[in-house]
C-alpha cells in the first residue's frame, strides 16, 4: 500500500504479507490488530512490511520507522 495518512490495516489470513510505504513527509501512523504497541512511517519512503499470524499483524521488516 502507498499511503498518505494514518491506515488501517485490513484483516487477513494466516501467512499473507504487506508492505505499506509512506507516501508523505510526515509521519503516519499504522493501525490495526499490531504485534506491537505503536508503529509509524517516520518520513518520505518509510516502509513497513508485515505478516499476519492468528489475526495479528508482526514486522517482517521496516525502513526509517519507529517500532514500539
């Protein structure tokens, strides 16, 4: 997904990934059943790629985000 503002992430089966990429030079925030507290694209190009186990959402990877 390019996103320009905070997103919500849909729901997923088991094994599916996505990569989401800040489109904006502010940050945007990721929403959605997260296996962590609180994820947010710092910047322009900033990505996250995520899987979905048990109807939650892990980082697989991420660039120029924070994780928390």
């Amino acid at each position: 997904y390019f996103v320009e503002a905070n997103f919500t992430l849909p729901e997923a089966v088991d094994g599916q990934e996505v990569t989401v990429i800040n489109k904006d030079n502010g940050s945007i925030s990721i929403l959605g059943s997260l296996g962590a507290d609180n994820i947010a694209l710092t910047g322009l190009n900033s990505t996250v790629t995520l899987r979905c186990f048990n109807n939650v959402w892990y980082v697989i990877s991420s660039h120029n985000t924070n994780i928390v």
